[in-house]
C-alpha cells in the first residue's frame, strides 16, 4: 500500500512540474516595461516612474534596458510573453523592427502600448502614449522665434538644422513641427542655412549620439563659418545639444566675438539644464515623465480592467498599417527665467542635481 501510495504521489508531483513547465498563462497583474536604453537619463527616469507608478497601482513589473540592441529588446519582449505580462509598454529602439514578437504577444491575447516612440509596420500596437511630438518641435520654432524678433527683423540670421535618429518616428514629427514653424521666414530670408542641408537623410543623427552631433557640426563649421558666426542651431534633443556645445566650444565659441548661437533641446537633462544656466544652451522641452507614466497607468488599469481605454487622438499617428489610437500630453519648455518654477518647485529636480 506504500509503495502505491509513494506512486501515485510521484506521478501528481510530475505531473505538476510538466502543467508548470508549460505555456505561461498570461496573468492580469504582470505588466512588462521594455525601454530602450539606459545610456539616456530620460529613458532611466522614464522606466523608474513607471515601475514606481506602475507597483503603486498593484501590478507586478517586469522593466528591462535594451543596450540600444534591437535583438536584445526583442529577446526581452520574448521573455515578458513567456513570463504571462497581460500587457507590454515599449518605447522602441527601432519602431520598424518589432513585427515578428507583436505577432506572438497577439497570439497570447498581451496588448502592446507603444511608449513615446511610435511602432511602425505593424497591426499588432493597440494604443500609443506619448507627448504631442509635433508641438514640440512647433514650440522650439516658436522660441527661435522669439528669441530673434523674427517679425520684427530682417536678419539675416544664420541657421543649421539638425534631426534625429531616422530610425525614430518621433524625430519626424519634431522637424516637422521646428520647420513647418520657420520656413516662411526661411522664404524670407531672415534665416539662412548656409549648408543648404534641411532634408532628414542630411540631418539626420544615428542613435541620438552626442558625438555624432557633435562630428557634424565641426564639418558644418568647417565648411561654411570660417568668415562668419552660426546665430541659430535647432537640435531637436538634449543629447545633440551636448555635442553642438561641445564643437562650439572648440570652434571659440562663447566669447565676445562669437556668442553661443540659439540653441534648441527637449528632455531637460540635468547636464543641459546646467547649460541653459551657463547660457550654452537656450531652451529645452520638458517633457514630465511622471504625466506620461500617471497616463499610462490608467490605460493599463483600463485594458486589465476591459474598460474603456482614454485616448484623445485617433488621426495623426499612422504606423503604416493603422491609426493607432493614442493619448498626446502636452509638453511644455523651459529655458534660464523659467527653469526653477519648471524642474525645481515641481519637484522634479532638487537644487543639487543641477549645481
């Protein structure tokens, strides 16, 4: 009698490691969080407000940093679909590249929000969070604008013009805005792009990386500013603006002769809000990740809860395959006369982490 009794313990036990060692069930209190990199400080502050907001919301959180490697980020995606998260926040590296693992994550019934960078070519990205991308770039215009009287002067100002990652919907809708907002004073001629490179294949920067910004703007100072100072540079983020400064700076810039020109940034980085307070830098957006991760908490409530998802935008943004629908928050900008209210009394930022 023991000996059967030993069995049949034997088989329920193996029978429960097979049940376990099989397909994860998708759980409703697992949410996966795939960011992009952590060599960004946006994306590290983005992920930890999620994960906070997220775990304060009662779910558990599944956060990884993809190394700007969009094997790993798939692997990553892979692995949270394995895991059971009944939905997947991605703010992608390349919006172009996720087809294959949304296909699965659909297949196991996990709805995908897509996370400030839009995902393309795929009918398998239920909803988009973001900030409106195209007002971004309409305020940067708006603030060269200003900053230069531009309807008031006749110039002419020197400008250069510079784009993101073209693997990054987002940087589209930056230019877009930024341009759309200067060209009739680029008609003109109150604004001159000595280089005559305005197109995104020319302007464009792999990665967002610094030092290809700043390779760039040490060409177009080379080539075209030996005689004469650049007045405008609009850098659509905060890393370009880095490495602008950096060849600026190289190039004498930031003297009496040669005053720092009008520059451009989004993210408010702790490294440019110190600039914008140097006067190397002249505005940034700032764009508040605890709104956007507030937001997205309460579409995830509401997909796990099968209610209605809130969204506020079901036109602008085409992935290729579908409207996606989404909710745009509104960004806002900040520069040296208005930092303190902005980043410090909001309490996004403390005094020290900008000294």
């Amino acid at each position: 009698m023991k000996k059967i009794t030993s069995i049949l313990m034997v088989a329920v036990l193996m029978f429960a490691l097979v049940v376990g060692t099989g397909c994860a069930k998708t759980s409703d209190n697992m949410i996966g969080v795939a960011m992009p990199t952590k060599s960004l400080q946006r994306w590290n502050q983005d992920g930890a407000n999620m994960k906070e907001k997220l775990e304060a919301a009662g779910y558990d959180v599944v956060l990884e940093y993809a190394d700007n490697k969009v094997e790993q980020q798939v692997s990553q995606i892979e692995n949270m679909i394995t895991k059971g998260c009944k939905v997947i926040v991605i703010a992608s590296i390349d919006g172009t590249a996720l087809k294959g693992v949304l296909e699965q994550a659909a297949k196991e019934d996990i709805k995908i929000i897509a996370y400030d960078r839009l995902i393309t070519d795929s009918e398998n990205v239920d909803y988009y969070a973001t900030f409106d991308n195209y007002l971004v770039g309409q305020i940067q215009g708006e603030y060269i604008v200003k900053a230069l009287d531009l309807k008031n002067q006749a110039g002419p100002f020197n400008m250069e013009v510079f784009g993101g990652s073209p693997d990054d919907n987002n940087a589209y809708f930056f230019n877009g805005g930024a341009m759309d907002t200067l060209k009739p004073f680029i008609e003109e001629g109150k604004l001159v792009i000595n280089s005559g490179q305005v197109e995104m294949e020319q302007i464009a920067i792999q990665g967002w990386k610094p030092e290809g910004a700043q390779e760039r703007m040490d060409n177009l100072l080379t080539a075209n500013y030996a005689d004469k100072n650049v007045d405008v540079v609009l850098s659509p983020n905060d890393s370009l603006a880095q490495g602008i400064v950096a060849s600026l700076k190289a190039a004498g810039y930031g003297s009496g002769s040669k005053p720092y020109p009008i520059l451009t940034g989004q993210d408010c980085d702790t490294t440019n809000v110190k600039m914008l307070i140097a006067g190397e830098q002249s505005m940034s957006i700032f764009k508040d990740t605890r709104t956007l991760a507030d937001q997205v908490v309460e579409m995830v409530k509401a997909i796990v809860e099968g209610k209605e998802v809130p969204v506020n935008d079901t036109e602008t943004y085409d992935n290729g395959v579908k409207v996606v629908p989404s909710f745009l928050c509104e960004p806002v900008f900040a520069d040296k006369d208005n930092y303190k209210a902005i980043l410090i009394d909001s309490g996004y930022y403390t005094e020290d982490q900008i000294k």
